[in-house]
C-alpha cells in the first residue's frame, strides 16, 4: 500500500450513511366534533391522527369500549379514523371518545352524540301521556 491512503491508481473513500427514526407521540390533526341527529338517521364520527409508530384508534361511548359491529362501524385509511352509527336510537345518545395510543403516548378527543326524537315518536309520546 502506498503512503497517503492509495491503493495503487485507486484512492480509498469511506461513505457512512446514517438513518435516524425519530418517534412521535400520538396527535390529532383533525379532532372530533359534537353533532345532533334525528332518531333512526346516521351520525358519523370522523378524525385524522399522526405519529411514528402509526397510532391505534380505539372508540368509546360513555367509557365503554365499541367494537365494531354492523350497527357501529369502526374504519381506518392512511390517517383517517371513523366511527359510523348506521341507525341512531335516543339510547345511543352520550359523549364519544376517540383515543389514539402508541409506544409514546396516548391522546384523546370527545364529541357528543345527541339525538332529537323524529315528530312519529313524539307523537306516540304525547298519545302514550294522555292515555294515562
């Protein structure tokens, strides 16, 4: 070998590359928001989520956990996360939670559910009342 670090015509080099993988804790980019929907229609809940590692969304209703079900339907692409009620009743009523957790943290939105009796229940209602 040659002083000065050449072999022969051939100059030596020593290229390192570095990748670096940062984590971030989980956020809402886009939270949650309240709606009011009349009995026997459809709500949809819907919020965007960021982090590294890609957060797990799990939903509540009044602390109880949803799983998903024909009558709530739990979806997820890329950074969109929904919660779909395909027929709301008056019981479904209450606070929602959407609580997205990774290796970093935890995070949580809230919205609330309320639900307007439609004029055929209120109307039962008030024949129900006066027949007592």
């Amino acid at each position: 070998m040659a002083a000065g670090g050449h072999l022969g015509k051939f100059q030596m080099a020593i290229c390192a590359c570095v990748c670096v993988v940062v984590g971030v804790a989980p956020q809402f980019t886009e939270k949650l928001h309240s709606q009011r929907v009349r009995e026997g229609g459809s709500a949809r809940f819907v919020a965007r989520v960021s982090g590294n590692p890609a957060p797990e969304v799990t939903w509540y209703r009044e602390g109880l956990q949803i799983t998903s079900s024909p009558d709530f339907i739990i979806s997820s692409e890329d950074d969109l996360r929904s919660l779909t009620i395909t027929e709301v009743f008056r019981e479904d009523a209450g606070k929602f939670t959407a609580r997205a957790s990774n290796t970093l943290g935890q995070v949580q939105c809230v919205a609330e559910l309320i639900v307007e009796r439609t004029s055929i229940s209120l109307i039962v209602s008030i024949r129900l009342e006066l027949l007592v």
